[in-house]
C-alpha cells in the first residue's frame, strides 16, 4: 500500500501529460468529432494499432464542412507548468494540415489555441514546439497571437484535427503526444 501511495505521489506531481497510444495504452478516451454536428458530411475513424493509433478519413465540403478530429478531455490543471509539446508522427497525406488545439471552453465559437503542421514524408516525424507558439484561433481562423501560458491551466480539452479546407482522404499515425 505504502509503495502504491508513493507511485500516485509521483504520477499527479509530475507536471504534463503523455499520451502513449496503441491497443496497450488508453486510446478508448479518444473520441471522433466530425462536422457531422454541424451538419457536414466528412467521416473519419480510429484504428488502434501496437504501439500507435491511426486516424484516417476523409474531408467534405459539401454543406458547410470540412472538419474530422479526434478529441479527449483533460483534467484541468494538467498543463499548467508545461511549456512544451511534442508528437511523434507518420502520414502520407504531406498535402494535408493538422492541427494539435487545446480548448478552454465547452462552446464551440469561443476562441481556443491551435498549432497547425503540414507532414514533411512518409516516414516518422518528432515534432517539439513551445506551447506559446500555439494561436489564438475562433472556428479554424487565426484571429490572435500566441498561446499565453496562464491560461494552461483552464485547459480541459486537448484535439487532433484536420480543418484545412480541402475535401479529400488524409491519414496521420501517431505514436505519441507529450505535454511537458
């Protein structure tokens, strides 16, 4: 019991969060969210792999889409002290932009910070950015600056999601994505 309380100890003071995917590791708290709520037609799924998670699908513009993503929530705080975020990645879709976004608020017009990124090849990727280089978005337009770190904390919702207007097939195998 003793040694038990002393692993919880470390694991909640440890600052940030790693999501480490594959049929070993938690990708049930993942889920979809296409534009189908807001009455697109672009699908999208999730194939949980050994070590990894594949999301694959594809865009539509038609009736106002053009979104898929997948979506987790966070306890609040979890962020706070991180200044980093890294993912490591594979995607043939190089014509493609992703983005990583962390929401604040549970409406959907109200602005959130995104890090968007284009897949360079096929082969895998790490990418380590600062959480400050995050912008300030409103419905997948820029409208600010970078992320300020102080409102890390008020952050509960983390996404993966393709928004670059351009219907079409993508897919993006991801190993991890680290706060730290």
């Amino acid at each position: 019991m003793k040694n038990l309380i002393i692993l919880m100890a470390l694991i909640t003071s440890s600052p940030g969060i790693i999501f480490n995917f594959g049929t070993q590791n938690h990708t049930e708290t993942w889920r979809i969210v296409n534009d189908g709520v807001m009455g697109g037609l672009s699908t999208s799924s999730i194939t949980e792999n050994k070590n990894t998670v594949l999301f694959k699908g594809e865009t539509s513009l038609e009736n106002n889409g053009g979104f898929a993503s997948i979506r987790t929530l966070i306890e609040k705080g979890s962020l706070k002290n991180c200044k980093t975020m890294t993912i490591r990645f594979k995607s043939s879709s190089t014509d493609r932009t992703f983005g990583l976004s962390l929401k604040t608020s549970q409406r959907y017009y109200v602005p959130y910070h995104k890090f968007t990124f284009k897949p360079k090849s096929g082969d895998w990727e790490v990418l380590k950015v600062n959480i400050s280089e995050f912008k300030h978005y409103r419905i997948s337009e820029i409208i600010g600056d970078n992320m300020p770190l102080d409102v890390l904390p008020e952050v509960f919702n983390i996404a993966l999601i393709v928004s670059d207007s351009k219907a079409g097939a993508f897919d993006i195998e991801i190993d991890y994505i680290k706060f730290e």
